[in-house]
C-alpha cells in the first residue's frame, strides 16, 4: 500500500502539473461558460411568451387543476400518437415520453403539487429556468468534456508511456506492475473527478447567482411511469456519483485497451464507444435488449423510485451488480495481461 | 552521504588522468555467483499463441544460463539481434521468460519482485525519459519510485556526469549524449548493487566514454557494484571487462575471461609478407611450419600460432626468396568475435 501511495501521489502531480490537463480545464470551462451565456439568453427570449400547453393562462389554476388540464391535454395527444394520427419523428417527444409526462402529471394531482415546479434530470425545462435545472444541466454537459479528457489522460498514462518507453524507465524501480497500473488509473480518475466537482460547485454558484437560487424539485421517472420526487441537491450528489461511476468505467476501459493495442487504438477506441453511446443505446434500444440502458447514466437516476427499475426488466441493483461484475472482470484481465505483458 | 560525497571528489581528477591498467580481475573462479541466471529461453509469439507458447516465432533467448560473481564488471558482446537486450530485459524483469529463473543473491526477480529491483540500476537501450520536462524533474520523478533519495545525492549524481549546465532544461533538447548521461545518473544514483548498462557508451563524446568507463570502474572498486553491461564497442569490452559473454542467435556462445581474450588475441597472428615469389613462399611456409597461409597478388597472408615468426622469415631468405616487406597483425578481439558469432 505504501509503493501505491507513493507512485499515485507522483502521478497526481503528474497530472496536475502538466499542460494538457490545463489546457482541457479552460477549454471545457469556456464551453461551459458559452452554453451559460445562451442559456440566460433564452430565458430572457422565452420569458415574456405564453404558457402553449395551456393557451390562456390569465385563468387562474390551483397546482392540482393544472396538473389535471396538462394531464387531459398529453392524453388527447397519446391516443393520437398512438391510433397513428400523428407521426412521432425523431426529435420529437416519445410515446414513453409522453407516458411518462402523464405519470407525472398525475403524481402532480394526487400531491397536490405544482407541476411548474418542478424539474427533470439532464433537459432544461424550458419555461421554469431554475438554479438547479441549470445546475443539474450543465453538469451533464462538464462531465460529458470531463470524459473525454479522462480518456485522452488515461490514453496519455498508460498506453502513451508503453509506447514511447518511459514506462520501461519506471519498471525498472522497485514498484510492481500491478501497483502501477492501479495507481496511474486511480490518479487519471481522481484528478478528472476533482475537475468534474470543481465545476459542479462553480455552476452552482453561477445558478444561485443568475437565477436568485430558485430551486424546484427534481422528478424521476421509471420504466414502469413509477414517480418519485427528490430535493434537487440530493439530485446533484446522485449526478456526481453516477458520473463518477460513468468515469471509472470509460477510464478502466482505456487502460484496458491500452494493454492490447497502441496509443492510438487506446484513445480512438474508447473515443469513439462513448461518443456513439447514444446512438448505439438507441440502436440497439428496439432489440428489447435490456442493459442498453446502463450506457446513459440518466437512467440509473429512476432507481430511486418505489419499484426501483430504471430499465424494462432490470431493478437498480441488477444495474449495479452487473456493472460491478463488468468492472472486476475487465480489472482483472488487465493487471493479468499487463503481468505477461513484454515491455518494449 | 558523506562517502557518496567523497566518490564524487574522487572521481572529479582521475576522470581526466590516463586509464590504469586493471590488475585486480586476474582469476575467475566464481565461488558463488551473485546474479545467477539459469536456462532462460524466450520465443517471441504474436497473438493468442503467446499464452499457449506454441507456434512459430522469432527465438530471443535459447536455454541461457550464466552465473556472475558479486563485483565482477561483466560485459555481453553479440551481433544486433542475438539477444542481448533480451537477456537483460528478462534480468530486469522487462520480458518475461518463457521458462527458466533468474536470482540475484538468493531473491527470485519474479517472486521478490520490489526487493530484487531496489538493489538494480539500469539503462536499458536507448534512455527515454519524459521530454516535456527537465532533466532535474525526470530524475526526482524516478528517484521518488527509488523510495526517495536526498537531494544533494541527485545533485552529486548530476555533477558526476556532468550535466549541471543543463539540468534545468527540458529533455526534449538533449543530444543523445547528454540523454545518456542522464540514463546513467539515473542508473547510479540509489547506489545499486547491479548496474546494469545497455549499450552506455553510444552517443557520448570521447570525454564522456573515459568519464563512464572510469565511473564504471570507481563504483566496482569503492562500493563493490557488479557491473553487467552490453555494447557493441569492443575495445571498450577488452579495456573494462573482467569475463565477456559472446551471443548469438539468441545461444550463449563462449564466456571468456580477460586472461583468455588476451592470450587468445596474443597466441595468434597474421603475418602479411609481401615477396617476389609469394606462391613458393606460401607452400615453404605451409610445408615447414603447417600453417594455414593465403595468396593476394604479390602478398601472402600467413596465420601464425605461437612464435616463429622470426624462423618463417629466416627460412624465406635461405630459400633465396626476396622479402619486400614483413608485417605482423596480431589478432584482434573484433576476429575473435566474429569467429565466435559466426
């Protein structure tokens, strides 16, 4: 344990004392800031136009009325949605979208709640611009960049050093294969993390500062339109610890191809896994295959509710036993591979 | 420290005085070998035989065993690609063999894997070190995976190779002379009981091949470290080597000791006489002295064991042949090694 401590603080330093991490940390600090910026300006164009779902809203509406004239509206486009009246195109909202709307909505009646009031994970609501939608939002899109450099880092550290040999200048120190390729995947994954949770605290002082801290409560869904609703802070601490989870997974799966193939091959690889995640989650979403759902982290949030089961088929703790099973097995054949491995 | 300290004082004058001659490895009987490496083989494989060590592939190390006394400076000669670097890779524990175990006093470099590297220095073919940063970064960096050395030592280290005007640059500007340098500071500065050196003088300047062979010399002597080192250079192989290993296509060949190179070199000699009748020269020699001789135009090459060189002459002149010219070519170590990799 005291070689790992040793050779992951080296490689922390490493990390944070190179260009390329600061050179990351601007660049997704300044997308960042862009997206914000867009943001404040769409709040202020949308601000003035009426409610659409409810046409006159000069009426005034009880949180439960309101609920109910939202619910009568999604059903009447449901059954058109569903007789085929209307054609749902991509990019338009989804039957399981509009089920899961009228869910809400319900949920909404029987509480008592104001359905304005509250917010979804990772979609800007649009008309009810909130410090913790705008928190929970930019989030996802930090964390998205803050992936994408773990991948070039990790890239960088393991098959990177392979490659051009300064890893062969490392292993010839008393430091066991083993310790060192945990402690370069545990410093790639604490210094990404660390970056990902300085922004989240900087976005929400940005959101207490441009939105006043209004803060809604966040709403989940499940697959089988199961609500539950969650303080919103409680929401980014889960949104923290997914993409912590999302992280250790992309980063794992870099290292691990980084034994088998180039530099290279270690960062396109992975690359492009993730920047096609969604596309082949939504790919392979028709096959009724079940665990597609455990690409988009989102989902994992729907846990939360009474049944638990964020995917058709598979509870929460399936998700993460699953997952666990994943992550040891790649783990495992790693540190056997890289054992066996002949360095250049 | 302080004893580190003095080696640096030390070694500072006698860098620039002449070589002395080394008389201290005369006899090598090895009592009990201190690095011991026994039957090592290693196939390069591609793909899945790798794990079913089966299938063809490209032979690195076939059956090697050899058994290196503690303070012995012990060099490995062979033709690129006989496996030289293979054999020190598996010492270190770079490549992992397919059978075959290595031991360096009593530990096991598989099994004792951070005990048996902490007592190795090495410089492993080309040295590569991070080129974005210093030189003075690279070395506190390995110095850190070392276990942590003071300070001063690095810096005794980096006066020692005389790299103190540029350690503060990046590595990406060294000559490959100065990298050297800095593979070797980075070799030598925990103090190892096994240097090992890959290839240590190629790139440097004459200054820097006496600079090293003497520092080579300085840690055998002061500190008792074994030396195991590769090169191609072979004077530098006859000059510093105590025993040479010859290798080829991956086999251990011979394993000479520096006594042996040496009568080796001195018992044979060329002889190139150049005469008017080099043909019945030729057959006088062969028929009198039964050595092997050669004809060049007006030149005949003649390979001499032992002395008689003044008899061969002698016995030309009385044969009333004429000699224009008498040259003797003792054997270098450069045929010897060709001979032996052959």
């Amino acid at each position: 344990m005291k070689g790992f401590f040793t050779v992951f603080s080296l490689e922390c330093k490493k990390v944070f004392s190179s260009k390329g991490f600061w050179i990351f940390a601007i660049v997704i600090l300044a997308l960042c800031l862009i997206i914000t910026a867009t943001f404040s300006w769409l709040g202020e164009a949308l601000e003035g136009m009426d409610d659409s779902v409810l046409g006159d809203t000069t009426v005034e509406l009880s949180p439960g009325e309101m609920a109910e004239a939202y619910r009568l509206q999604l059903n009447e486009y449901l059954a058109l949605v569903e007789s085929g009246q209307v054609e749902v195109k991509p990019g338009d909202t989804t039957e399981t979208e509009l089920r899961n709307m009228i869910a809400i909505c319900e949920y909404c009646q029987e509480h008592g709640v104001d359905i304005n009031k509250l917010i979804t994970l990772g979609s800007l609501g649009s008309l009810n611009m909130s410090s913790s939608d705008y928190v929970t939002t930019m989030m996802q899109v930090a964390f998205s960049f803050v992936i994408i450099m773990a991948i070039v880092l990790a890239a960088r550290c393991f098959a990177g050093e392979l490659e051009d040999g300064t890893m062969r200048m490392q292993l010839t120190r008393p430091v066991k294969r083993g310790v060192l390729l945990s402690a370069k995947y545990t410093a790639t994954f604490v210094s990404s993390m660390t970056l990902g949770i300085v922004f989240t605290v900087l976005f929400m002082v940005i959101g207490a500062i441009a939105f006043n801290g209004t803060t809604y409560d966040v709403v989940l869904v499940d697959a089988y339109q199961n609500v539950a609703v969650i303080n919103p802070y409680a929401a980014i601490c889960l949104l923290v610890l997914f993409n912590a989870v999302a992280l250790a997974v992309v980063i794992q799966f870099t290292v691990f191809v980084g034994t088998f193939f180039t530099k290279t091959g270690s960062l396109a690889i992975p690359l492009v896994l993730y920047l096609f995640a969604d596309t082949v989650a939504a790919l392979l979403y028709n096959t009724g295959i079940p665990f597609v759902g455990l690409f988009t982290n989102l989902n994992w949030a729907a846990g939360l509710t009474p049944t638990g089961a964020p995917i058709r088929g598979m509870s929460i703790y399936s998700m993460i036993a699953v997952t666990t099973v994943w992550f040891a097995a790649m783990t495992a054949i790693n540190h056997i591979a890289f054992e066996k491995r002949d360095l250049k | 420290m302080e004893e580190f300290s003095e080696l640096v004082k030390a070694a500072q004058p006698e860098v620039r005085s002449e070589a002395k001659p080394e008389t201290k490895a005369e006899n090598y009987e090895i009592k009990e070998p201190y690095l011991s490496i026994k039957h090592v083989s290693k196939v390069f494989r591609k793909g899945i035989s790798r794990l079913t060590k089966k299938g063809d592939g490209i032979t690195a190390l076939d059956d090697v065993s050899l058994d290196i006394g503690k303070g012995e400076i012990f060099g490995i000669l062979g033709p690129n690609g006989a496996g030289k670097s293979t054999l020190i890779k598996a010492v270190t524990g770079l490549v992992v063999p397919d059978s075959g175990e290595v031991k360096l006093g009593g530990l096991d470099c598989k099994k004792d894997k951070e005990a048996f590297m902490a007592k190795i220095g090495a410089q492993i073919e080309t040295p590569v070190f991070f080129n974005k940063r210093t030189g003075w970064w690279n070395l506190n960096y390995l110095a850190r995976l070392q276990g942590g050395l003071p300070e001063q030592r690095i810096r005794d280290i980096v006066d020692i190779v005389g790299l103190t005007d540029r350690i503060n640059t990046r590595v990406g500007t060294y000559s490959m002379g100065m990298r050297q340098r800095l593979g070797i500071a980075q070799a030598i500065m925990h103090k190892p009981e096994l240097l090992i050196l890959d290839e240590p003088i190629n790139g440097l300047d004459p200054d820097g091949i006496v600079q090293v062979r003497e520092l080579i010399r300085k840690l055998r002597d002061e500190y008792g470290t074994t030396v195991l080192f590769s090169s191609h250079i072979l004077g530098e192989m006859q000059t510093l080597c105590d025993r040479v290993a010859f290798i080829a296509r991956g086999r251990l060949v011979a394993v000479k000791t520096k006594k042996e190179i040496e009568q080796g070199l001195g018992d044979t000699s060329i002889l190139a006489i150049v005469c008017d009748e080099p043909n019945r020269a030729g057959a006088l020699v062969g028929e009198k002295f039964g050595f092997r001789t050669k004809v060049q135009g007006t030149t005949l090459y003649v390979e001499v064991k032992g002395g008689n060189i003044a008899e061969i002459n002698k016995t030309l002149i009385e044969n009333g042949i004429s000699v224009m010219s008498f040259n003797v070519k003792t054997r270098t170590l450069e045929e010897m090694y060709k001979e032996l990799t052959k």
